[in-house]
C-alpha cells in the first residue's frame, strides 16, 4: 500500500500514513455527494486500524461544500433510547417543522420534545430521512457516525433503515464500525486493514529510538499485523534493550487487550487525581466540559492538579472532551475501583441537570448505587415509562431490569419484574423476558400477580412461535383474570381467540374460548364495540352463524365509527366481522379505512396484515392495477421492516391473472418457505390461489386438492372464499360427494346472511349440481344478485359457468349471450385464463372469436418501483405521500418521476392520466 495524505486523526499522530487508495475513495464519495448523489459506506476494521483518521479526514474534504453531522456510538449510552440519532440530527431540529406532521411528531416524540403516543421506529426512520432530504436542499451533507458498534439500538435500527433507501439526496452517511452489525449488513463497505511493510516499517521507526534488529523489528510487524496504533502503543513504556532483544514483546494477550494493557500501564504511572479525572470524563459519555468539571469540583479535583502531567496524552480538553481512543475509556473504566466508579457517578448525578436530562441522571445513580436503593428505583421505572413513551423499548427494559435488582420488597420487585418481563418481550429480548417472568412468578404476592405472570409467558410462548402452545395459556390467563379485572380478561380473551383463529388454526382452542366467553358477565356500563365482536364470534363457534348474526351485525354498525387508537389496537376484529357477514360494501370500507388509518400511523409491522385484508377485496372487486399497487406496498414494508411475510394478495393477483409459471412457483414457494416457518395461514392462501389457478385453466383434477387442502386448514374467512372454489372443481371432476359436501357447509355459511353476495355465490354453486329448471333459475339469480355487489369477477364467473350449462344443454344462442359478456369482462378485469376458459367455449358454440398475441406496452422498461409511484402519482398524491406510501424521501420521488416521463415521453403529472403504465393485468384481445 503506497504511502498517500498524511492528517490527525483522534490526536494520536497516526494520521492517514499509509491510506492513500482509502483516501481517494473518501474523495469519490464526497464528489458524488456534491453532484446531488447519495453515497453509503460502513468503514469498518479492529481498534487501532485508524477509521477515525479516515472519518476525520471525510469530515475534513466536506467541510466548506458540504454540511458535516457528527455522532459518536458511546458504549455506556448503548441503554439509552436514540442517543446517537439524536446527537446526529440535533443540528436539524429547527427543521422539523417542514415535515408532515406524523414524521414530525414521531421525532419530536422521541427526542422528548412532546409527549404522546410511541410512534414506530420507521416511522421515525421516514421521518429522518425526510429530514436529511430536506436539509441537502439547501447544502449537501455528510453524516458520520464513529463507534458505530455502540451505537444504542433504537439508533442503529433507524440509521440502517435510513442507509438503504438514500438515493437521489446529496447526502453521505459514513459509518466507522469495530464489527459489521446486524443493522449495517448488505451496506458497501471499506475494510480497513493493516499499513503494508514499508509503511508499518516507517512508522515504528519514528517511535522507537534505537535502531531496532531487523529480525525483532518483523516480528513486531508481523504480531500487530500492521496495526498503527499497535505499532504506536505496544513499544512504549519499555526499556531500550526490552524493544531491542524482543523481551518486552513476549506477551501472549489479544491484540486489543495488549494495547489497552499499554494504555493500562500509563494510566497507573498517573497520579491519583489525574487517575479519578480519567474515570470521571470515561463515565461521562456525552464529552461535555463544563459537566466534567462541576463533577471534579464535587470529587475535589482542581483542574491545574489534574493536568499537571498533562494525561500523558490520554485524554484532550478540547471543544468536548476527547479520550485519545475508544480502548482508552475502556481501560480505564474496567480497571478501576468499585468505590471510584460509584463515587465518579455520584458526582456526576449530583451535576446533571434532573429536568433536561433525566433518564441519564438516574443511570449515573444507578451506577453509584452499591446496594438496594427504593428511590433510585423509582427513578429508573419513571425513566422507563419516557423511554416507553419515545418507542426506546430496549432501553425502557434495561431501565426496569435495573430496577427489579435494586428492589427489595417482594410486592414491588414482582410488579417491576412484570413491567421488565413485558418490555423485554416487546424488545425482543426473549431470554431476559423469560428471566424476568421467573422472578415475577417466584416473588408473586397473590394470585394476580401470579396470573400476569402467566400471561406474560403466554405472549413470550407466542412471540417463540410455538403458536399452539399460546392459545391454552391465554385462555387460562384470561380465565384467572375475571375475579381481578374483567376489561383486561376480556382483551386477553379476544387476542386468545384471534391467536387461536387466524395464526394458529386450533380449532379445539377457539372452540374452548368461544365456550369461556360465553360464560362472562355482561358489562356494567353496557356493550361496547369490542363486546359485541367477542359475543357474536363466541356464538359464531358456539351456536351458528344464525344466532351470531344479529350481534356481530351491532358489532359492524358499531365499529364504523370505531376510534382510531382501539382499531389499531384491535382491527382484525373489525375486519373479521364485515367478511364473517358477507357485507362486500362494509368489507371494502373498513379493509380501507383501517389499512389508512395504520399506515398514517406508521405501524408497518402490522400494516402487511391490513394490507393483505384490502388487497383481497380489491380483488375481490376486480381493481387488478389497484391491488398490484398493494403488492408493491406490501414488499416495500417487508423490505423496511425485514419481516417475511406470506404475499396473499400477490399468491391470489396472479392465480386470478391465470399466470401459470410465475403463478406455480410462488405457490410452491410459499408453500415451502410458511409451512417451515409455522405460517399456516400462508400456505392455506397459497393453497387457495392454486384452486383458482387451475380452475381457470379448467384442470379441475389438479384444482381440487389444492381447494380440499385449503379448506382443511382455513380460518373462518378464508374457508368460505375457498368453498365455491372447491365445489366447482369437485362438480367438474366428477367428486359428487365432495362437492355436495363443500356445498353444505357454504350453506350454513351463506344461508343466514341473506346479503347479495353471500345468496349470488351460494346460488351459482347450487346451479353446478343441480338439473334442468332448477339450474337454469340459480343462474339467472347467481347473476342477478352478484350484479348488485361489487364483486366483478365473481359475476363473471356466474355469466361463464351459466353459458357453458347453456352451451351443453344446445341452448347456444342464449350461450353465446353469456359468455361473450363472461369473456369481455374477464378479458378487462385482466383474468387471462378465465377468459380463454370463455373463449373457447365460444368457439364450441359456432362463434368465430380471434385471439390476438398480447402487445408489449411500449414503456415495458419501467421498474416495478416507478410504476408504483407512477400508480400513486396518477391517483393524485403528492411527492411526500408518495414517499411516506413507499418509504422513499419526496426528492428521490421526484427523480424517479423525471425517469418515468423520459420513459413515458410526457411531461407533466396530468399526462400519466391517459398514459399505459404497463405491468397492469393485461386484458386478453378481443
């Protein structure tokens, strides 16, 4: 590696000696950054290996053309919720009023501006990057982050959401990293490695003042393998002839611990006070001078005491306090006294201002805490509920896990332990949540206490994926509950029941809730909403569709104008009761507003769930395009959120298109990947979606195991959307007995609902096994009633099956009739297979149809992307909807929109209107 710039790095003189190939990459990447690009790069390499250096000197080419943010990951602030993100954006914060108003309270919520509800940490992460986007308008910016690896995790999640989806903002975001994180992962990357011999050479020469033996000279080379600060540190403090004969070297420790036991060796040769002023400024992790100083006062340390001898170079009073390396603070902190460490964080707790910072305040009295300490407990369960109240959960549990071990009294330790076992759940910490619990059921007081112990569990058991393990927990959970506090049995109750039904598909389970709910007390103050769910899905299981009908009809009157913080708490319910009714209008209504309502809200990781729901229905309604712009949105959130999900909406889009390949190997996929990782309900849809596949291809042999699997493991709504699928293959394969079976149960289903839909859909499945007048009648009022709903497609099919009935009853005039109207509304629905079914059923009746190769849309080369924003532009959303819709900055929108209309050959948003944005269902020519 030649030799290239030389500049300070960290003030240990190691500088860039060396880094030449580095340097020029740092260069590239702010040149691109002040040409409007986004650049991203994670330096990474072992303590030492100089990416400060590096990071200073990226800061130092941007300064005067560009913006420079800093932040250090601080390891004693890994507890504290978004430390580092706000130490990077602080210089922002006069922004924030440009932002729309969710991304701007999100902020402001988690900084501790305001207060409020917490809001998702890519709400945040959207949030941030709007913000960034928005300051590079004015000057471009480079962002670096050094220590990354300290990062606290709130932090690191946001600023890895934020590094995948820079594109067209002047902005660069520079990582320094010991180790690659699991929230950096898949970023471009810089390792840094040792200097080359020459360089490694050139350098121990400058330190060691004897001319060393070559053969000892490589060893020192080869044993810090290049390692400047290595190089730097591991010579000194030993004496010429140590260096020289090599015996100072024969240490046979780790190479980090080597150079902080160099450090460790200097930091004894100090003098006391200077020692405790070293601990003090290691336990102060922001590097706030006057801080430090009012915490000497308070330990008796004078400044010219102190730095009589200077630290030795360990530690600069500069702007901010600055340990010459991060292995520095660590030595010093590790190797002090118990008495030091607690003395130096009371003092500073006595220092730090307990209005603006009082979440870091109680970690220093914490930490200078030797024993029990009710009031510092206290302090930290408050710091919690802030820390809760920010979205900061993994910090929230570390201030209640201190908490409980500081508690004494039993009553209070067993509710601390509860509130650190719930955190720690909602954190992901499944193992300190199990802990937790185990300590809350051992210290249990009463049963109460005993019973929200079991609770708890019961969601770790669920959040572990043993998914029919959950169910019986809960519902014993619930059960214990009624004497002590009905309200919460009866949420419990309902997410038992909701567990049970659509992600565990235990049957035995909802059938012993629906029987508990049964026998609960009436409300005091009357039914509620979420009453009136669970009364008509108890009778549901319990008594019928019948007697469940006239209370889950109250439940969906009511839940139209449900509040909006109970329908993200709750919405499944909500959108189970409109299918559960066949109420198509109420479904697509309420799939809607709810999917609105939490996408507003920034909850992307429930918001798949409520975008499977409306991307159903839209289908359902025919909308194809619509629904593939749900597709698009859905994988983005996955994306965003990194949660694998089955594509419901994707599996039934393409079996409705009649794609066979691309179709066959989603399904296989699905099938494969959701049925390893207890996904049940993915592969019940997958299964479905291949019943309508080959029932539109009329391969019925193949349509009906993939209709009878579906329906085995089909949770209430799913299974009646697949039972007309399965009598239909069982009537045309030949399967009697299925299909009258299949028609029995969609009878008990349908018959007591009386809507359009549900009486359209059950009389077109009573036409296929029925004879003469009778069919002829169920028909004509299959397509009567399904032309009253919404429900294009499924009136389509009732206008296909009637003209082939038709057809092979030598009626062909009236055939033809039907069938024509059957293949023009698949053929502009976009439903391929379906409308060839129709096609050549035309042909039989003597019609002459001709069917014309599909042409390739002109703008075929745009990405799905831009045909997603494309969609959403068309339909009226501004850039910042758009890019709130699809987690994108509004500039990198609008670059997008300039490739879209170069491709499209427009010019303007109102040209889109008439303009084919290609990939939409293509319809079959007529």
């Amino acid at each position: 590696m030649a030799s290239g710039r030389r500049g300070a790095g960290r003030g240990d003189g190691v500088g860039l000696l060396g880094r030449g190939s580095e340097c020029a990459q740092l260069d590239q990447m702010v040149a691109a950054v002040r040409t409007g690009e986004s650049r991203v790069l994670v330096v990474h390499g072992e303590a030492g290996v100089g990416k400060s250096a590096l990071l200073e000197y990226a800061g130092g080419v941007a300064a005067g053309n560009a913006q420079v943010l800093r932040a250090v990951g601080v390891e004693s602030e890994m507890e504290l919720a978004f430390a580092t993100l706000h130490q990077l954006c602080a210089p922002l914060l006069n922004r924030l009023g440009a932002l729309p108003s969710p991304q701007r309270d999100a902020l402001e919520t988690v900084f501790g501006m305001r207060a409020g509800a917490p809001p998702e940490r890519f709400l945040v992460g959207l949030a941030v990057l709007s913000l960034l986007s928005d300051a590079s308008e004015e000057r471009p910016l480079l962002c670096v982050v050094d220590d990354a690896q300290w990062m606290d995790r709130s932090s690191a999640q946001v600023l890895g959401f934020v590094a995948r989806r820079l594109l067209a903002e002047s902005v660069a975001l520079v990582f320094g990293s010991r180790e690659r994180s699991q929230e950096l992962l898949g970023l471009p990357e810089l390792e840094v490695t040792g200097l080359n011999s020459a360089d490694s050479h050139l350098l121990l020469d400058s330190v060691t003042p004897a001319r060393l033996d070559r053969r000892i000279r490589d060893r020192i080379i080869a044993e810090t393998k290049g390692n400047p600060l290595a190089l730097l540190e591991l010579p000194r403090g030993l004496s010429l002839t140590e260096v020289a004969g090599g015996f100072g070297l024969l240490n046979t420790d780790p190479l980090p611990g080597r150079i902080e036991q160099s450090f460790l060796d200097r930091i004894r040769s100090l003098p006391e006070r200077a020692r405790l002023l070293l601990l003090l400024a290691a336990a102060e992790p922001t590097g706030d001078i006057a801080l430090v100083w009012r915490a000497a006062e308070r330990l008796g340390i004078a400044p010219s005491t102190a730095l009589l001898s200077e630290m030795d170079g360990l530690l600069v009073f500069d702007v901010r306090v600055v340990f010459r390396h991060p292995l520095v603070r660590s030595a010093v902190y590790g190797s002090a006294e118990q008495k030091d460490r607690q003395a130096v964080h009371s003092a500073l707790a006595e220092v730090t201002d307990p209005q603006a910072d009082p979440d870091r305040r109680a970690w220093h009295l914490a930490s200078a805490t030797a024993g029990p300490d009710e009031a510092v407990a206290a302090e930290l369960e408050r710091s919690a509920g802030r820390a809760q109240a920010r979205g900061g959960l993994a910090a929230a549990a570390a201030f209640l896990q201190r908490s409980v071990a500081l508690t004494t009294e039993t009553s209070q330790r067993t509710e601390r332990a509860l509130a650190a076992a719930d955190a720690s759940l909602r954190a992901g910490d499944l193992d300190a949540a199990r802990r937790l619990v185990h300590i809350a059921d051992r210290n249990a007081q009463d049963d109460f206490q005993r019973v929200r112990a079991h609770l708890v569990r019961g969601h770790i058991t669920f959040a572990a994926g043993f998914n029919n393990e959950a169910p019986p927990m809960m519902l014993a959970a619930a059960q214990r509950l009624e004497p002590y506090d009905l309200d919460l049995a009866r949420e419990t109750y309902l997410l038992a029941w909701g567990t049970a039904a659509f992600a565990a598909g235990d049957r035995d389970s909802v059938m012993a809730i629906s029987r508990a709910l049964r026998r609960l007390p009436p409300p005091e103050n009357g039914p509620r909403p979420l009453t009136l769910v669970l009364e008509g899905y108890a009778l549901l299981v319990t008594e019928g569709r019948s007697a469940a009908l006239p209370t889950l009809r109250r439940a969906m009157a009511a839940l139209r104008d449900y509040p909006v913080q109970d329908l993200l708490k709750w919405g499944w319910a909500a959108c189970g009761v409109s299918c559960v009714i066949w109420d198509d209008r109420a479904m697509h209504e309420t799939y809607a507003r709810a999917a609105e309502v939490v996408r507003a809200a920034g909850a992307l990781t429930v918001l798949p769930i409520y975008l499977a729901s409306l991307g159903i229905m839209t289908l359902f309604a025919g909308e194809f395009a619509a629904a593939a712009g749900i597709v698009a949105e859905s994988e983005s959130v996955a994306a965003a959120t990194g949660m694998p999900i089955a594509q419901h909406t994707k599996l039934v889009l393409m079996a409705m298109q009649g794609k066979e390949t691309g179709a066959k190997a989603l399904i296989a996929d699905t099938i494969g990947w959701a049925g390893a990782d207890g996904q049940l309900n993915g592969v019940v849809v997958a299964q479905w979606a291949a019943a309508i596949l080959y029932n539109g291809l009329a391969r019925y042999g193949e349509a009906l195991p993939a209709a009878r699997s579906s329906v085995s493991g089909a949770d209430m709504c799913t299974v009646q959307w697949v039972l007309p699928e399965l009598v239909e293959a069982a009537a045309r394969a030949g399967d009697g007995t299925t299909a009258h079976g299949a028609l029995e149960e969609l009878a008990d289903a349908t018959e007591p609902c009386g809507t359009d839909w549900a009486q359209g859909v059950l009389a077109r499945c009573r036409a296929l096994l029925s004879e003469g007048a009778d069919a002829d009648g169920l028909y004509r009022e299959a397509i009567e009633r399904l032309e009253r709903t919404l429900l294009r497609p499924e009136l389509a099919r009732a206008h296909l099956l009637y003209g082939e009935w038709l057809r092979r009853n030598r009626r062909r005039a009236e055939a033809r009739t039907h069938l024509r109207t059957a293949y023009e509304m698949f053929a502009a629905i976009g439903m391929e297979a379906f409308a060839e079914r129709a096609r050549r059923e035309l042909l039989a009746t003597g019609e002459s149809v001709r069917k014309r190769k599909n042409e390739v849309p002109a703008n075929a080369e745009l990405t799905q992307q831009e045909r997603q924003i494309a969609l959403l532009v068309r339909d009226g959303l501004s850039n910042p909807e758009v890019g709130a819709r699809l987690f994108l900055s509004p500039r990198t929108v609008e670059w997008h929109l300039r490739k879209i209309f170069t491709k499209l050959g427009i010019g303007s948003r109102r040209q889109l209107r008439d303009a084919d944005l290609g990939g939409e269902p293509e319809s079959v020519p007529q």
